[in-house]
C-alpha cells in the first residue's frame, strides 16, 4: 500500500540556514524512492524549490492556499504565505516585518502582529489544508510546525509525528523561552509517535519533555553520496582551520576563538575560517579582535553548498564545537569531502561515526591540542580523511526514510 | 588420555595520563599512577586473588594438576608495589613446584618488532625481575601476545630457551592438529608448544556468550570435546585475567573451571603437564615454519593488532627512532620511560579494525578512539625526545622488523 504523507516542513534547498533544510530534502528525497507520497508544506517565504522531480504548486494569496488532489505526481508542495522560518526568533520576526511595511510589501492584514500570532495563524492555515488533502499520516518538523501538525491531526483524525531536530533545550541551554518550550511540552505531549535525530536528541526529549519510550524513535540524520570537490580545484596556502553553520550560543563559536587563540600562539603560519552567520557573529568577530587575531581570521558570511565543498575540500581540519549538537550535519559533509573532524562529545552525529576526533565542549585546551595534532601529525590527517569519507559513504537518506516510513506503517497498523 | 598443558598470561601496562600538545616540555610524568594502581586493585581482588587460591585448591587436591603463568615484567612491578598479597599468592605457586613461570620481554613490548638489541636487553631485565619477584628461574620462552617467526624462535633458541610458545594456527600448521609438541625452523629445532585455539577461546572468549549456541558450557561437555582431540597434548593458553575479569564471577567461570579439572582428574590416566614437562616427555613431530609474523591476537592472528595502520607503524617508528639516544643517556630514568612505552598496549589501543575485533580492542583501551591514543603517545615521545641528549647515527635493523628502513 502506498503511504501518504502530509509533511509541514521549513526551508528548502538551496536556501537553507541551517541542517533542519538539508535534513528535510534528505528525507522527502528517501521518501519519494520508497514509493511514498508526500504532500509538503512550506511557508510562503521559501524560495522556490529546484529538485528535478519536484513540482512547485501554486498557493492562493490571502493564507489560503489550495492543495491540489494528487493526479500522478507523489510530491507535491505547498505554500502558506507566512513569514516563518526555523531559526526566527520574537525580535527577528518584529524587525522583519518593520522592514517588509517599511518597503510597502503586503506585510500585513493577514499577517500577525507578533510571532506568536503567526505561529498560531499558521497553524489555522494548515487545519484548512488537512480538512481537503487526503493523506495517512502527518510529519512535521520541530517547534514551528508542531501547531499546524495538531491542528491536522485534530481534523482528520490522522496520526501525527513529530520529527526533533533541535528543542529550545539545545538553543538557550535551559529551555527558557516560555512560549516555544510550551509549544514543544504540548506538541511532544500529544503526538502520537516523536522522532528524534539522534539518541542524543531522544534521551534529552525524554528528560527534559516527559516523552515516554513507547511513542520515542530515533531516526538519525545521514547524508548522500555526492561528487566531491577535486583537490586540483583547491588552492595551496597556510592551514586552514574551519568553522561552519550558525554563529549562536549553541555552536560555541567563543569556545572556537579561544581554542584559535592557543592555536595561533603556537603556529604562526595557521588562518581560522568562520562560514556563517548568526545572533553572535558580531561578538565572534570582537573576540577574536580582542586576542589580537584579526589578522588570522576570515568571517565569509553564509556561503551556498557549492563554496562550502570547496571551503571544506581546502580546510586541514574542521571543528564543530556544540554546546549541544542534536545531530551536526555538517560535520558528515566534512567528511565526504576528506576533511579531518573535531566534534563536540554532546553531538548526536558521534553515534553514527567513528572516524572523527571527539572533544568534551569548552575543553578549549584539548580542542587547540587537538588542532594542533591533527596538522603536526600526517598519518593522522591522512587516516581521519581516508577512513571519515569511507564511513559517510555508507550513510544515505533512504535508509534514514525507510526508518520514518516504519514509523508511519506502525501507527497505520494501530 | 590426552595430556592438558595450561598457561595464563598476567599482564597489566602503564596507561597513559591524560597527555596534550601542551604538556610536551613542561610535563615529563607520562603514566596515570592513581588509575593504573585502581586498575590493578580491582584486577587483583576480582581475579589475581581468587584464580591464585583456585589454583592452590586445585594443586592441593590433585597431585596430577600443573600449571604455567607468565608475568609481565610491569604488573610483577605493579603487584610488588600496589598488591603484596598477590604477590605473595603467585610465590606460593611458585613454591608448589608444579606450577612454572615462563620467560618473556619486562615490558610485555614489541621490541622483537623494532630492535633485536633491545629485546635482547628486555628478556634479561625480565628474567631478573622473575628472579626477584617470585623466585623461579624461566625456562620457556613466550613472546608478547604469541608474536612468533622462526627468526624469533632461532633468537630465543640462541638465548638458551628449552622451548617457545605460539598460537596453532594454519599458516604455521597447515594442515597438522596443534595438539603436539613441533620443532621450530631453528639451527637445533627448539621445541614449539601450539595454543589449541578453539579450545582454549571457548573459555576464554565464548564461556559468558549467550548468543553462543553451546552456552551454557558444561565442564563435563568441556571434557567431551578435549578428549575428541587427537594427538599428545592440549595446550589451552589464555590470559589469566578470564577467570574472574574478562569473564566475571556472576558468569560462572570459577565454577566451571574448578568444576572441569575436578570432572578431569577423576577419570583414571588424566594428566596436566607444565609447558617444560610437554617439552621433555612428548614425542616430537614436523619442524614447523613461518618466516611471517603470527601472534594469537585478532581474527588475522598477525602483528595488525598492533601494527596494522599508519599510525601504529608510525609511533613505533618514531619510539625507536630514539633506542640509541636513551641508550647512550645511560639514565635509568629515560629507559624505563622508553621502555614503558614499548609496550603492546598503547598500540592495540590505536587500532582501527573492522567491528569484531574492534570491540575487543575498546573493551582494553582507556581511551575514547584509537586517534586519542595515537595524540597521547605521539606527544609523550614528542617529550621524551626532548630530554634526550644529542642524536645519534641510525642503526640497521634486523629481519622481522616491521618499521621503515632508514633512510641513507
């Protein structure tokens, strides 16, 4: 029997800000090759999509957007005009929509007033789409879309899960922001099965949300095998120490520019990389100026997946040092392109991957040790790299799919 | 009925302390003395003290029942210094006479892998070590972990040995039983002993193994199976560390093993041979070879337990690269840190093998991945270099060397 999937997602590529993006393809892309359909919801701010076999769907105007019936295609998305994104916070959310009236858009009328209302109106849209789409069961993608999952589920009697790629645990450290973690305690609650992605993830979800075994999975994240960048298109020069994704709290980007700053002491010929952008970028970037490093950091701003292949191709070793690290996909597409890792101990990904150096976060001492080692010591490089792409390559998203799709076939069952 | 030949290997290294990048010239005390005395403390009371008075029960009711044990020369060290008791329990296996005490290197190292000087120096450290600790003089000789080739039989034949141990396996044996007593491919044929492997792993790997379609063991199907064997004697060979570590209590392992010598030696005509009483009674057969290297470590049973990546190769490579220079210190001090740091462990805890014998690998290491391993290390000899005194020429090296030639 072929399933239907009605999945409220949040980015899609190529415009991603973060791992919840790729993790979303990864999964629909499985998903579609297990003979699965998907119906997909994403706001309206997401650009346009650009898989080969994925058929963009127009959205009314107004919030109210129309999914057509299924006729022969098994993905399909659609559009709920909405501003929301997965990484927005209360201020963003406000800044935005100042700047959006500012420019005259039609930031208003059906928009809300403040991200909480928006959250709320989005979920309202979805019920609208749930009442008229035919489908089996419901996948939606952390806190953003856990309303509009509930509300589906609330109208169609269909069973939902909850995918976790992150909770606000892993952002702030204490799940401090009242409204989101009541969102995720009322979400996580009631969903009928909750996927975490990793054990990492499921054992927090258990601890600190009160979700019992018997409705917990762990589906962890994977990666596909693609071409990597060619070490002919990659240019000599000093070694280069990588950091990439979001500048927040939660990548401990401050433990990153203290481990450069022991480095930098010790290797006069080493540069520090940071590719991203995010709420403490402006504070990385005084930090780093306060230890004297200006000189020896460059701040590229968020790069498209193309340049960052090639970012990781040239870096000697890559850190991922998470103050928690549900999963950490970037750390796997380091690896596919033969980049020696360093991660953080508190990241899900360590559970699928042994071939990575493996640091207690805010050991700044072992993390610069490590540095160190990895660009004193060449059969060290030389097996991290050669073994890490091995390892990745037998990951793939369609086994992490068929997990989801196990997960859809028990509730069915039920 | 077919003759028994038992030896238990007891053998604790000095780990390792937490070790970086920063400590090199600033810190020079390598080991982890508080976990290395725990490690040894908790070893002792959960198997050097029971299997010790195991074995004295044994001897005490069965005058037929022999033994071996092998001591490194590190945990006859450690247990002087940290277990006395247990000490004194292995001398007074030693005082019963029937249990003997084999030769090996003092630091349980692969010296015969980078330096035939060195493991020259080792062996005789060792025996004086033997000497002093217990009170027996060795006769037999086993190499660290079973690592054997004729080239290391013809050294321990040149040494004055009686005899030599290795593992039975097929590159040595083709399609021969190890269930006798073989010459080595030595000047004079040195007497070789073979580790029945089957055997001796059902106790020493399987016993506890649930999943294992013959668990659980019963000394008297045991029994069953040894007496199946055809030849002159079954040589059962394992760490001592089985009978109560490896293979804890609660599994029964103490039960089953006083169960199966008692099970044994009541049947007439049963008999338990020391590895030097195999050597002067038992018929000898074929002259056996292997110009590789062979060991009883992991499924491959070579020298890739320890030497099978970069990294192993290059850290003994880089230890050695300094023999001459510690040598030449003339200090006490710098030896035994090099010496120390020769032993098998550190690089079996830097093994990176597929996830059978990598278990068992993880199961031994103090550390987090092989790669943590290879960082401690590269950086201690990084530190030990330091405090040597000027280089010295390279030197050759001899035929069963597994570390690059130097370059000219």
């Amino acid at each position: 029997m072929t399933l239907r999937v009605l999945m409220f997602g949040w980015e899609f590529p190529p415009y991603v800000s973060g791992g919840l993006g790729v993790a979303c393809e990864g999964l629909v892309r499985g998903l579609l090759e297990l003979e699965t359909e998907v119906a997909l919801v994403l706001p309206r701010r997401s650009p346009p999509a650009s898989l080969p076999n994925l058929t963009l769907l127009s959205s009314a105007d107004g919030g109210d957007p129309a999914l057509p019936r299924p006729r022969g295609r098994r993905l399909r998305v659609g559009r709920i005009a909405s501003p929301l994104r997965p990484y927005i916070t209360e201020l963003l959310y406000a800044q935005e929509r100042r700047q959006a009236e500012r420019l005259g858009a039609n930031f208003t009328g059906n928009y809300g007033p403040n991200l909480h209302r928006e959250v709320l109106r989005y979920a309202g849209t979805a019920a609208r789409i749930a009442a008229r789409e035919r489908f089996d069961v419901i996948h939606a993608h952390d806190w953003l879309t856990f309303l509009a999952g509930l509300e589906a589920r609330r109208v169609s009697r269909k069973p939902l899960v909850l995918h976790v790629h992150a909770t606000e645990f892993d952002r702030t450290g204490k799940g401090e922001n009242g409204f989101v973690t009541a969102i995720e305690r009322l979400g996580l609650a009631e969903a009928d099965r909750v996927v975490a992605v990793s054990t990492y993830t499921a054992e927090l979800v258990a601890r600190e949300y009160g979700v019992d075994a018997g409705r917990l999975r762990v589906v962890h994240n994977a990666i596909d095998a693609k071409e990597t960048v060619g070490p002919w298109t990659v240019e000599e020069g000093d070694p280069l120490v990588l950091f990439a994704g979001r500048v927040t709290w939660q990548k401990g980007p401050a433990y990153f520019v203290e481990a450069a700053a022991r480095v930098a002491a010790e290797r006069p010929d080493v540069k520090f990389v940071v590719a991203g952008s995010g709420d403490r970028l402006a504070a990385m970037m005084e930090q780093a100026a306060g230890l004297g490093l200006k000189e020896r950091f460059l701040f590229t701003g968020f790069l498209p997946p193309t340049e960052l292949d090639r970012l990781y191709a040239r870096a000697d070793v890559y850190v991922m040092p998470s103050v928690s690290e549900p999963f950490g996909l970037t750390a796997l597409e380091a690896l596919q392109q033969g980049t020696p890792v360093i991660i953080s101990k508190s990241a899900g990904v360590s559970e699928v991957i042994r071939n990575v150096l493996r640091v207690e976060f805010g050991d700044v001492d072992d993390l610069a040790s490590k540095i160190l080692s990895v660009l004193a010591f060449a059969p060290l490089r030389e097996t991290l790299s050669a073994r890490g792409r091995a390892e990745v390559r037998r990951l793939s998203w369609r086994e992490a799919a068929s997990q989801c799709l196990a997960v859809y076939r028990e509730l069915v069952a039920e | 009925m077919i003759p028994i030949c038992l030896y238990f290997q007891v053998h604790q290294p000095y780990r390792l302390r937490r070790y970086n990048y920063f400590d090199v010239g600033r810190e020079h005390r390598y080991f982890d003395d508080a976990r290395n005395r725990e490690v040894l403390l908790e070893v002792a009371e959960r198997c050097y003290l029971p299997s010790t008075a195991m074995l004295e029960r044994l001897l005490e009711r069965h005058p037929r029942f022999a033994a071996s044990l092998s001591l490194s020369g590190t945990v006859l060290e450690q247990l002087g210094a940290w277990a006395p008791e247990a000490l004194a329990a292995f001398r007074r296996l030693h005082a019963s006479g029937r249990v003997e005490f084999l030769a090996e290197t003092s630091h349980h190292s692969l010296a015969w892998l980078a330096s035939r000087e060195e493991f020259m120096a080792q062996v005789a450290l060792h025996r004086a070590r033997l000497s002093d600790a217990i009170g027996a003089e060795a006769r037999v000789f086993r190499n660290t972990e079973l690592i054997y080739s004729d080239a290391l039989a013809a050294c321990a034949e040149e040494l004055g040995f009686a005899g030599v141990l290795a593992d039975g396996v097929e590159p040595l044996l083709g399609d021969r039983s190890p269930a006798g007593l073989y010459r080595a491919a030595t000047p004079k044929g040195l007497p070789l002993l073979l580790r029945h492997y089957r055997l001796s792993d059902d106790v020493a790997f399987r016993f506890s193994d649930r999943s294992w379609a013959e668990w659980p063991l019963t000394p008297a199907r045991y029994d069953r199976w040894i007496s199946d064997v055809k030849g002159d004697v079954v040589s059962l060979f394992m760490d001592f560390e089985t009978f109560g570590e490896h293979q804890r209590r609660e599994t029964g392992i103490f039960e089953f093993f006083e169960g199966w010598v008692d099970f044994r030696l009541g049947r007439r005509g049963a008999r338990f041979l020391t590895p030097s009483a195999a050597i002067e009674s038992l018929p000898r057969r074929d002259t056996l070879s292997s110009p590789r290297l062979l060991s009883w470590a992991d499924e491959a049973r070579d020298v890739s337990a320890w030497q099978g990546n970069d990294l192993q190769r290059d850290a003994l490579g880089k230890l050695f690269a300094l023999e001459r220079r510690v040598r030449a210190s003339g200090s006490d001090a710098l030896a035994e840190d090099f010496r120390r740091l020769s032993a098998s462990d550190h690089f079996y805890y830097m093994a990176t093998k597929p996830e059978k014998d990598d278990r068992v690998h993880a199961y031994f290491s103090p550390f987090d991945s092989p790669y943590d391993a290879y960082i401690t290390y590269m950086h201690v000899v990084s530190d030990l270099e330091r405090r040597l005194p000027r280089p010295a020429r390279a030197r050759s090296l001899h035929p069963d060397s597994t570390r690059p030639a130097p370059r000219a």
